[in-house]
C-alpha cells in the first residue's frame, strides 16, 4: 500500500515540471516590457497563457487530490473487508451467531452461523414467535420474561436456554444482547450474539453430577456411622406401640375393661406410629439419591429436622444441644438434602470434638443470623480443644481427618456443597475455647432466577 | 407399708414411659414414673419397697450412673435396665453391678413383666432378710455384756466348763447366763442360736487356753 502511495506523488511531478516551463515561456516571451511590473498589462497581453498556466497548475493538484482520496478509499475498504473477515472468522470459530430483531416490523436477520445454532432453515424468514418455537418448552417462557424484562428495564439482555434442533439434538445457548429505542423510549431493536455453551454445560453438569453423587456417598457414610443411633429414635416409638398394645390386651381382659384407658392407648399407638413414620421420612429422604429441586427453604426448619435426626446420637455422646435459631430469617434457595447434610456434618463434627476432649459441659450451639443484608449465617459452636491454627483451612480438604474411623470427606463435602449454593464455610477458633464452623448463604430471589 | 409393690420407672422418652407405666399397670403393679435419673434421686426413698425399670440411655446422668449412685447411697433397689442398644460390655458392666435383667427395647410384656415378678420377690427378700437381722440385733441389744462373752464362747464351740474356766466363773453361772441368753434371743437349741449369732454378726470367741 505505501508503494502506492509514492507512486501517485511520483505521477504528480511532471504536472509541475509543465507549469514551470509554461511560466518561463511566458515571461521570455513578455520580454522587457514584463519589467514593467504591470499586472493589467500581463494580463492584457497574454490573456490564454495566463488560463494556459492556471489549468496547468490545477490539473496536477486535482490529479494528485484524486489520487490520495482514491487511496483512502481502497484502504478503508480493505480494513472493511479485513475486519469483516475477521469478525467472520472469530465468530465461526466461536460458533457466534448474530442477530438483530426489529421490533416494530417483527422480523429477525440472523447470520448463516446463526440459523444454524437454531436449527432454522436457510432463507426462511423468521419472528419473534419462530425464535420461541426453537426454544425447548421448558425454557420458553423464562426466556420471553428475560427479553420483556430487557427491554422494559432498558438493561443488557442475558439468557441461557436450550434449543432443540431439527435432528433432535439438544443445544444449550448463551444469548446477550442491547436494546435500541426511539426518542419515546419505545423498543425498536434488539441486536446481540448467541453462542452455543453445550460443552460448557454438559462439563458444568458433569462436575454437578459427580459432586451430587459424592455427597450421596459421604450421607449415606455417615447415616452409617449413625445406624446404631437412627435404630434407637426408631425403636422408641416401636417400644411405646408394642407395651401400649400389649396393655391394652390386658386391660381387655379384665371384667370390666377399662374402655377410658383403651381409648387411650390407641389413641397414643396411633401417634406413636406417625413419630415412627416421621423417622423413617426422615432417613428416607437423607438416602435418596436423585436430586431434589432447589427450593425456597426456611433454614432454621432444616437445622430442627437435623437436631431431631441426631437427638439420640447426641444423648448417648452426653453432648448437649443448643438452638438459638433467629426468628423470621428470610428464606434460601437450595436443595433441601445436600444443607441438611451439611448441617448433619457440622454438628457431627462438633459433638465428635467435644468428646475427644475431656471438656465439661459439653455443650454445642447451633446460632443462625442475618450475616448482611444479602447472606444468611449458621454458626455451629463447640467448646471441644479447637482446631490448630495451621489447620484452620485445611480441614476442609478432602481425607483430612482428626478423627480415629473418619473419611475425611464431611468438612470437604460440606464446603463444596456450601460453594455450589453460592455461601462460604470456614472455621475460626473461639477466644474461650473450643471452635465455630460458620457457613453463609445467599438470600433466596426466587422471582429472579 | 402397702401391699402393692411399686415399680418405678425411668425413661427421658414421655411416650415409652406412659406405655411401660401402663403394661405395669396392667399387670396390677403400682406404677410410678421419672423422666431423668435426677428427678428419681430427688423423690425416691430408701423405705419404698419395689423394683426399678431403667433405661440405659439418658441424658444428663445416665442409667449406670443412676445404679451407681443408688448403690453408694446403700438402696439395694432391685434394677432392670431396658436398652434400644445394648453392647455386650455395658450388659456386663450393669449385670455386675447387680442389675436383676438387661433388656432390649422393644421388649415383650412378658419377659418385661416377669423381670418385674422377679426383681419384687429379691427386693421382697432382701427386705425380709434386713428386717430379720435388725429384729435379731433388736434381741441382741437386750444381753448384759456377760451374757454377750458367753454367746461368744458358746458358739465358738465352747463347754460350760471351759467357758466357766476362761471367765473366771463356776460351772452353774455360766449355766444360768446361757439359759438366759437362749431366752432372750429366743431360741430353743444350740444350732439355732448358732445361726441366728452369725446372721446377727457376732463372731465367735477366739479359742481361749485350753484348760486340762
């Protein structure tokens, strides 16, 4: 390109080697006369070479002007051409698909990488409702309230959905996007970029899978450990309903039976056979292994649920619970299973504590708080012979144990578990004694997921 | 005393306690119940004749460390602990300790009620056999400190002869001391003031000099 550039200064010289030569004709010409100084008389007598010299001189220059707009004009095309390439190229290799949806008309232009991440036909002529359709069903609403919100709050547009291709296959996409209004501020574009995250999700939902059946695997670990105490909660309620039945047969047998009493009696096997139940609900729901969905969850529900879980265990250990649940804690969005689990392993781990030190009372203490204004905090406090300093962050990785029979899972488990539902676990030392796992979670928004 | 024997029964579940409280009932016992090892200590005397259901399990103080306190306070109270899961060591270690049975929770009404049976025949014998020994000590209480040497020497197997040598006294006297001593301790023969001197807790005279 800079040859070319010289070249056209080059082509320019000889326009100006003419007009010089044009000029020193002229003034040989005009003889002494020209000594004169007279302009009108120069301009009187050599009228034409005058013209004659003035084009003369133009011309080049205008040739020149021509050149270097010309140049200008080629390269700007070029850098056109070259960034278009490029975009193509860097999009292509993104699997980027654009798209602009004009709004008022209500049709959409998409690129050819585009129609193919839909699964649109080439040529067809799409709207809004056609971009829906491609949409997997139970994606499609949510993505509509994402655009509306977009375009109402005037705010970037950002989804991930799942399209369904003609062939069947499932595509998880990521779209972002911006809004273009009129003066009124009346929607009149949306313009963005796909892009196809499948490899991303399936990796995103592999490591979800493989984390959910560690936990799996470390729960049921653990209810193992606790067997002997989770026979005991159930065997109460069976020990009630046997001695209730058997006086009540008793009672039967006497003349007259005492009707107050059987009334009594069945009423209470009734009851007793709900409780048993309840514990049986209780573990069933501990073992599953599928997952349950996220849901809205009260946490101080969770943390009693768990305490009734363990009131045997605990009994038997001589460790003594404390609640001080705070009231009206606004809710969290988790899996009902996996923080019960981590509850169930915090406060395992602290009665383990207490009873490897010689401590008296031995008293665990189960606090949530409102953290900040976004964060919910549980604290489980014991006053066992805390952790080691250097051992404060390290607990939490995988097959550190302090204890004689443990895996060394429960605090890693636990923090993977607190990680994926957006919280943080750690331990610190208390000043008096004894240590405080403390886990945080976000404030549950359903409405906005 | 009343003639019904109570059975007290301990266990921190409210639900247990009203069934077990029941079945005793059934079976025409008295039925008194505890939540808490604590609350038993606070409110049963050592006069109160009966047996004791216990459950292993309890929060605080548990059942061995109730047996335990009861033992070290001398109430030889009849024990039958009940147990959602019991290990061998703590069966023994109860066992030993003098539990009457160890049963498993949820147990039949019969093996439940006869541990009760049996545990109220020991608590009924041991009673028996205490007030048997303070009735004879109450007897033993009424002998001058002579008669005493003499009971001493009689069931050490002791002549009146060589009694009379050792205490410095004539034949007759000690004649007459050991019949009043038979008297008071109202036995007819040798043999029963014999058995009746070592359930009293009066050891015999070590074997004074033999006089030839």
């Amino acid at each position: 390109m800079k040859t070319d550039g010289y070249s056209n200064q080059f082509l320019a010289i000889p326009g100006w080697v003419a007009a010089i030569f044009s000029w020193l004709c002229a003034w040989f010409w005009a003889g002494p006369a020209a000594a004169d100084g007279s302009v009108t008389w120069l301009v009187e007598h050599y009228e034409w070479q005058i013209i004659g010299i003035i084009v003369l001189c133009a011309e080049p220059l205008l040739i020149f002007a021509l050149l270097i707009q010309q140049r200008r004009w080629r390269r700007a095309e070029t850098q056109l051409r070259d960034s278009e390439e490029r975009m193509t190229l860097a999009a292509t290799a993104a699997k980027l698909g654009m798209w602009v949806w004009d709004i008022t008309q209500d049709q959409i232009w998409v690129t050819d990488p585009c129609r193919a991440l839909y699964g649109f036909a080439p040529a067809v002529s799409l709207d809004y409702q056609a971009f829906l359709q491609s949409l997997h069903p139970d994606d499609r609403e949510s993505t509509d309230r994402a655009i509306q919100r977009a375009l109402t709050a005037r705010k970037e547009y950002h989804c991930e959905y799942r399209v369904i291709q003609p062939d069947g296959r499932l595509l998880w996409i990521a779209a972002q996007g911006r809004g273009y209004f009129d003066s009124a501020g009346k929607p009149l574009r949306l313009m963005g970029v796909s892009i196809d995250i499948t490899a991303r999700k399936q990796a995103e939902l592999e490591i979800q899978r493989h984390r959910q059946e560690l936990a799996h695997v470390t729960r049921v670990a653990t209810l193992g450990e606790l067997s002997a105490a989770l026979a005991h909660e159930l065997n109460q309620p069976l020990t009630a309903i046997l001695s209730n039945a058997q006086a009540a047969q008793r009672f039967l047998a006497q003349t007259p039976p005492d009707l107050e009493e059987l009334r009594a009696i069945l009423q209470d096997i009734v009851q007793d056979n709900q409780r048993a139940g309840e514990v049986v609900r209780r573990l069933r729901a501990l073992f599953k292994k599928e997952e349950t969905p996220r849901q809205v969850l009260d946490l101080n529900a969770v943390i009693r649920e768990v305490g009734k879980l363990l009131c045997s265990d605990l009994i038997a250990k001589h460790v003594f619970l404390v609640m001080d649940l705070a009231a009206d804690l606004p809710g969290v969005v988790g899996d009902p299973v996996q923080l019960q689990q981590v509850v169930l392993n915090l406060l395992l781990n602290g009665a383990e504590a207490l009873c490897s030190a010689t401590t008296c009372p031995r008293q665990l203490q189960v606090r949530t708080c409102r953290h900040d204004a976004a964060t919910i905090e549980v604290a489980v406090r014991d006053t066992g012979s805390g952790i080691d300093p250097e051992q404060l962050e390290s607990v939490f990785e995988p097959f550190v144990t302090t204890k004689p029979q443990g895996l060394g899972m429960g605090l890693a488990i636990s923090r993977s578990i607190v990680t994926a539902h957006g919280g943080r676990l750690w331990a610190t030392n208390n000043p008096d004694g004894g240590a405080t796992l403390h886990f945080t979670l976000p404030v549950g928004q359903e409405s906005n997921r | 005393m009343t003639t019904v024997p109570t059975v007290f029964i301990v266990d921190d579940d409210a639900a247990v306690l009203t069934s077990l409280a029941r079945l005793v009932r059934s079976a025409g016992y008295h039925a008194v119940t505890f939540s808490s090892a604590g609350e038993f200590l606070d409110r049963v005397t050592a006069d109160t004749p009966g047996c004791l259901v216990l459950d292993v399990h309890l929060p605080e103080l548990s059942g061995l460390d109730l047996q335990q306190a009861l033992a070290t306070a001398g109430q030889s109270l009849p024990i039958i602990f009940l147990t959602g899961y019991g290990d061998i060591p703590m069966s023994v270690r109860a066992i030993k300790a003098g539990a009457v049975d160890f049963l498993t929770k949820p147990c039949n009404d019969k093996d439940l009620l006869m541990a009760i049976q049996q545990a109220l025949v020991q608590d009924q014998q041991a009673r028996q056999a205490q007030a048997d020994v303070a009735d004879i000590q109450q007897r033993l209480a009424t002998l001058t400190p002579r008669e005493r040497e003499v009971l001493a020497l009689v069931i050490a197997g002791q002549l009146n002869k060589q009694i009379a040598a050792a205490l410095g006294a004539s034949e007759q006297t000690i004649k007459t001391h050991r019949g009043r001593v038979m008297e008071k301790l109202q036995v007819a023969s040798l043999a029963d003031l014999v058995r009746l001197a070592e359930k009293g807790g009066i050891a015999p005279a070590a074997a004074p000099r033999q006089v030839n």
